[in-house]
C-alpha cells in the first residue's frame, strides 16, 4: 500500500500537480488517522493534503482510480476442495488439453497469480513500455491476453471439462470448478489491465522527469521555433516564472516603500495625537503601474503573444489596472475578453479574434484608430507596451500618431522579437519607430520575456 | 474537545446542529484539519458558506472566532499589533510626578538615562500593547477559531509574514520577545481565487473546495435557514435558482443570495413562483442589469404560454378597469 501511495504522488506530479515533500508527508498523516479501509474517505484524506488548487481536483480524480481502482481480486485455487484422488484426475486431464495454453491454465486452474517477472516479460513482448496514454489500458491488456491464447481458452476448457467427465468426476464438482475457473478469468483480466494501467503511468512518470530537464533548454530557445509539445512545457513553466518574477517584484515594492514625508497626511493622520506628529506618514515612491498593451497577433507573433499575455496575466495583482488590444488589420478592444475568462480560453479567443488574412497587418492604422476611441485611457502613469515585429505591410506607419500616444504616457515599451540589424530591412518600420520608444527590448525566447518583464514592472 | 469529535460523522452532526449543512467532504476535511493540527484553505465562489463554516466550527466546539478581514494594503500593524500611542503618551503625561520623584536623587544626566532605562519596559509592556486578531489569536489563554478571510486580496508580502506565523503560531516583538500560543488556534483562510496563491501558503493548508450545492443539498439548507417557506416553494425556489447558475451570468447567484430570496419570498407572503414575483424579486437574486435582463428574457421565452395568459389577464383588468 505504502509503495502504491508513493506512486500515486509520483504519477501527480507526472501530470503537472506540484505536490511537495511536506505535502506527502501529511498526506501520509492524514492516512494514518482515517485509515485506508473506508475508501471515500482515504480518497479525501489523500485529496485535502495533495492537491491545492480547484483545476488540479480533476487529474485526481481521473488518477485514483488507476491507483486505488477497485483492485482487481485475487486469484483463488479451484482445487482447494477437490480430493486428492480429483487433483490427480484434474492434473492428468489438463496436461493433456493444455498444448501451448500452459502458462494461461496454470494461472487459472491453480490460482496462481503471474509473477513480476512474467509480468515484465509480457510487458516488453507488447510493447507496453513505449505506452504514454493512459487511454490505452484496456487495447495493451487484451494484447497480453492474446499473448496468452486467452482466445482459444473457452475451446480448450470445453475440451478439459469433457476429459473430467470421462475420468468419471463427479458432475456436481465440475459445474464448482467450472464456476471458480470462471472467477478466476476475471479476476485475471483485471489484474493485466490494472498492470497495464499503473505500467503506462509509470512510463508517463518517467517521461515527465526528462521533460522537466529540458525545460531550462527550451527557455533559452527562439519563441518561433517552437513544437506544440515543446510550447506546452513552456506553459507549464510560465507559472514558475512568474511566481519567481511576483515575489522580486514584491519585495522591490516593498524596499522602496519609504519616499519623502507625506505632510498632509501625516497632519492627517495625527490630529488623534494634538497635532504631535508621532507617527510619520511617507509617500509611497513606487506606485503599481497601469498597462496599455498593444499586441501584434499576426502568425509570426503568436508564440510571443502567448506568452507575453500568459506571464501578464499571471502577474495581475502586480499592476493596478491593464486595457488589453490585439490588432492584426485592425483593431481590437480585448480587455473583457482578458479579464472574464481563465487565461487558456482569454488566448484562445484573443488569437481567433482577428482571422488571418495574407498580409493584412497595419499597424499605422490601427494606431490611428487607437488614438482616436481609446486616447483617454493614457495618463501620466500608464506605460504604454506594444508587441510586435514593427512589419507593416509598406502601410503608412503613422509615426506622429505614435509619438502623440508616446508623449501621453509615462512610458512606450516596444517587445520586438527580431533582432536590431532586421530592423528597416524589407517592410519592418521598427527603426522609424524605435527612437519614439522609452525602451525597446528583443525578446527573442522566454527567458529574454522575462527580463523584459520585470524590468517593466520595476519602472 | 478532542473526545467529542472522533470522528466525521461527529464532525458533521455538530456542524448541523449550527444549521450548517456539511457535506461528507467538509467534514471529513475539517476533521482532519483538526486531527493534524493544519490550517484550512477554503476556496470556492462567493457565497457558498465559507466564511459560514467557520463561524458553525467556532460555535459547534465553543471556541471565540478572531476574524481577520483582508484587504489590499493590510500590513503587520493591522493584522498583528501596533502600540497604542496616545496611551503611552497619557501615562507618561500623568505620571510625570512620579518620574521626577525616582529619578530625583540621580546626581547626574547619566545616571537619571540609566535609572530612566530601568523603568522603561513600563511603557512598552504588553499594557500598551494593542492586539490585533493574528495576535490576539495567539495569546489568547483558551484555544480559539482565528478565520482569515479573502486571503487573495492580501498583497503577496502580507502572505509571506502570514507564513511565519500559520507554522510556528509564534510571533516577535522587538520590545518584549516572542510570544508562543499558548493553545494552537484553529485557522481557517478563505479565497475567492482571485489571485494565486503563493506555493509556499498552499503547501502548510490542507485544501478543500466548496462549489454550490446540488438541488438536494441547497433545499435542505434552505429547509433549515427559512422554515416558514412552504415546501413546494422552496423546491421551485432552489431549482430557479440552479437554472440561473447553469446560464451564462456575470455572477451567479450564491447560497445566502437563495436564502435572501427565500426570505424575500416569505416576506411578500408570495403563495406560488409565478412570473409576476419572480421578476419583480429578481433583483435580490441578481446583481447586474445586463444579467436581469437576462434572466427575463429567458423567463419570458421559456414559459411563452403562461407568459401569454398572464399578459391577456392583465389586459381583461385594464379593460374592465376603462368599462368602470
């Protein structure tokens, strides 16, 4: 049981559920007070300590019956009541029918259950090692099945059955053995698939450790380079990184509280006291930012999109207030979008949004637009962010445009994925724009997405 | 205390017994929580009785509840201690006399700084000291049920301290040393989930969340809040408002929202859900215009036919209100 429950951690946290050594260490507690006998509440004991998040409670549930299935029942021997003399007859009758079925009659008519290692062999003759889905339980189990001419049983039973009969045993006897053989079928077929089930999470296990190593790899790696496979290791990682980049951003906030005396509100603030100013109110120097963010979603800038909306979002408590827009030809308000949903859907529907059309991209227009609805939106402490590759489709950059908005804000910031010397090359505008920005940053791989994050939420 | 929940099921009729309904689940987690001596992390929408459950446990084991409300810009000061100045001051003011007096036979500055010294751990002794509820939670001499409440709404440096104290229950003062509970408290935190919660906060609770109640479980609660609601309705009342969770809302109405309605309805001594009633109580159910006109539009098309009684009804009256 101990091992089984190790597993079981193990095989959450194969599946993406963050489960800490102190975690399974009360989960362990919790068992030894409630027991493992009333399995409602071991499943709940287990759940309360091991998983810490709502969207989590679903891999749980989906994994605890791999785990703690209803375990397959043991083998039984259908001999146990037979005489000495029936044994004997049993024996002699089924050595003779057995043929090639010897290994699947031993099972069933001795109640012998597959060792490990028979196990393992059959395992490796089905290929079940290089199974990653747990889906796939039930076709790798019917596999070992065939493996043990589990097809021909009921025609060699029939024939062992008739030859018991022959022997002269009593028919009463052979309906019971009949009745256990078939028990044991059973019991059997769900030992190979409960096998299968814990083998193929096991390898899901095995596979994650390695993932988990190329992780560091991949940051370092262009966002456009990508594999879907690869992107969803990165995902996985965003939440590290922004918890990282939330708590340097704390504590930045936190140092820099102290600035100047307050002195209307520290006049405020003692009246209680006669006007002594015994306490001392100071400003705080560093307020949370509010974010404009202007977001290219054209193909070639989906990836970073992505992930600049996924580690923004991540890090919402850290900004007071952000408008989210996504333009492609024109130009999309995406603010509710962001803000009701959970962030898979919101980077669903952001990236659907604007349909693709063959070099649509205009931005100049889309800052026109901008500039005409959502101008209001900017003040003195706004930083404006504009992801892009500054690929205009040779439309008019409407650069004075950018240099209004730029002037309004505290601050324009522009994420550009393409490295300096492609700037003005071709249809790029980004070193028409470049001048007109507070800072410009290459992002050209997590990693970098990260600096240039935190090195906007520090301003 | 510890005799009289030994188990779920006593866990469970306790909590009924403050007409707080708990769900296998709530209370084999509380249970535990109790038994490991963890915090508890509720999590769940607004409105399903998180906050309930404490306030329940607390009255069900006869420990005082210390409520800590969170809320953005929450510090130490607010939430564990501050000293209490203006009393300090009073005191010093009053017993100004008395100072002079034991540092009158001093011969020189020093010595008067030095006796002075002697007696200054008068004024920053734990008389001065104003309790906040963490701290209050801890010195108090009974064990007690300290309910943290919309934990997500604390800044993340607030989170961090609460650390520090969710796994020593020991806090430090500068002036007067650390301070060890005396009797673990009970803790409860709860969370809307509007941020996430730091790892580090997660690991030390034991996690549990409380979605709304299926139809069943809603109506017994209803039974138990708002007796003198007539059966029948309280069964049309809690499965309207399971319809109207089950539809696409800004916010979904919550338990003591039902409650409040049901309450609503006893009060208009309303003797069946017609549509007239329901729309014109939905207000209390819901909380956005846009999601009102919602749930009529969706009231109206749904029962289109007895909508078209009722409206021809109300023109009969007009009618023969005209005629008269």
């Amino acid at each position: 049981m101990e091992k089984r429950i190790a597993r079981f951690i193990a095989g959450l946290r194969a599946s993406g559920v963050r489960v800490s050594v102190a975690e399974s260490e009360d989960a362990w507690k919790a068992i030894r007070h409630m027991g493992v006998m009333e399995r409602e509440l071991f499943k709940l004991s287990l759940r309360s300590t091991l998983i810490k998040d709502a969207n989590d409670i679903l891999i749980f549930e989906e994994l605890f019956p791999l785990y703690f299935g209803t375990a397959a029942p043991p083998l039984m021997n259908p001999q146990a009541e037979l005489s000495p003399q029936e044994q004997q007859m049993m024996q002699e009758a089924a050595d003779e029918v057995a043929g090639d079925l010897q290994q699947l009659l031993d099972y069933l008519l001795n109640g012998r259950a597959p060792t490990q290692e028979e196990l393992e062999q059959m395992a490796q003759q089905t290929g079940l090692d290089d199974a990653n889905s747990t889906y796939q339980a039930g076709r790798y189990a019917r596999r070992m099945q065939r493996l043990l001419n589990w097809d021909r049983l009921p025609e060699i039973l029939e024939m062992l059955w008739e030859k018991l009969r022959e022997m002269g045993m009593d028919p009463q006897q052979i309906a019971a053995l009949q009745q256990r053989v078939q028990e044991n079928m059973e019991a059997l077929q769900g030992q190979l698939e409960q096998f299968a089930g814990e083998r193929i999470q096991d390898n899901i296990t095995e596979e994650w450790r390695d993932r988990r190593q190329n992780a560091y790899d991949l940051m370092q790696r262009p966002l456009e380079h990508l594999s879907e496979t690869e992107m969803d290791i990165l995902r996985d990682q965003v939440r590290r990184l922004a918890a990282r980049l939330r708590s340097r951003v704390a504590l930045r906030q936190k140092r820099s509280k102290k600035g100047k005396l307050d002195v209307k509100n520290t006049i405020r603030g003692n009246l209680r006291y006669g006007g002594v100013p015994i306490e001392l109110k100071m400003r705080t120097k560093r307020k949370k930012p509010k974010l404009v963010v202007i977001m290219d979603v054209s193909r070639s800038m989906h990836n970073v999109t992505e992930f600049f909306l996924r580690l923004l979002y991540e890090l919402q408590d850290q900004v007071q207030k952000t408008h989210s827009f996504a333009f492609y030809d024109h130009l999309e308000n995406v603010t509710d979008d962001m803000q009701n949903n959970d962030i898979e859907k919101a980077i669903h529907i952001v990236l659907t949004k604007l349909p693709y059309k063959p070099y649509g991209t205009d931005l100049g227009k889309c800052l026109v637009d901008f500039n005409d609805d959502y101008l209001g939106i900017i003040d003195q402490r706004t930083t404006v962010i504009v992801v892009g590759d500054g690929r205009n489709n040779f439309n008019n950059p409407a650069l004075d445009t950018f240099q209004d908005i730029s002037k309004r804000a505290r601050k324009t910031i522009w994420l550009n994925p393409e490295y300096p010397r492609q700037w003005g090359t071709g249809d790029s505008d980004m070193d028409k724009y470049e001048p007109l920005c507070t800072e410009v940053y290459v992002v050209r791989n997590l990693n970098d997405l990260t600096n240039a994050i935190d090195h906007m939420l520090a301003a | 205390m510890e005799l009289q929940y030994d188990s779920v099921e006593s866990v469970k009729t306790a909590l009924g017994e403050q007409q707080y309904i708990a769900s296998d689940e709530i209370a084999t987690v509380l249970y535990l929580a109790e038994k490991l001596g963890k915090p508890l992390l509720l999590e769940g929408p607004a409105g399903v009785g998180k906050t309930e459950l404490s306030k329940a446990w607390a009255k069900a084991t006869g420990k005082p509840l210390v409520r800590l409300q969170c809320y953005e810009g929450l510090d130490e000061s607010k939430a564990l201690y501050e000293w209490e100045y203006a009393k300090q001051m009073l005191y010093t003011q009053l017993l100004r006399d008395k100072l002079a007096e034991v540092l009158s036979d001093a011969d020189s500055l020093a010595t008067a700084a030095d006796q002075l010294a002697n007696e200054e751990d008068i004024f920053f002794s734990e008389r001065f000291l104003l309790e906040r509820p963490l701290l209050q939670a801890i010195n108090h001499d009974e064990p007690t049920v300290l309910l943290i409440d919309e934990i997500d709404r604390a800044d993340a440096e607030f989170e961090a301290f609460l650390l520090e104290v969710l796994s020593d229950f020991q806090v430090s003062i500068p002036e007067i040393g650390t301070i060890t509970a005396k009797q673990r408290p009970v803790v409860f935190l709860t969370s809307n989930n509007t941020r996430e919660l730091s790892e580090a906060l997660k690991r030390r609770c034991l996690f549990i969340f409380i979605d709304y109640p299926n139809v069943s479980e809603e109506l017994d609660i209803v039974r138990i809040k708002v007796p003198e609601l007539s059966e029948q309705m309280a069964k049309q009342a809690v499965e309207a408002v399971q319809t109207l969770r089950r539809m696409d809302l800004k916010k979904h109405p919550s338990v003591s929202e039902t409650l409040d309605w049901a309450k609503a309805l006893v009060t208009l001594n309303a003797e069946s859900l017609d549509r007239e009633t329901v729309e014109n109580t939905l207000t209390v159910l819901l909380k956005y215009e846009q999601d009102i006109s919602k749930a009529r539009r969706i009231l109206r098309g749904r029962d289109g036919g007895q909508g078209g009684r009722d409206l021809s009804e109300g023109g009969g009256s007009s009618y023969r209100g005209g005629d008269w």
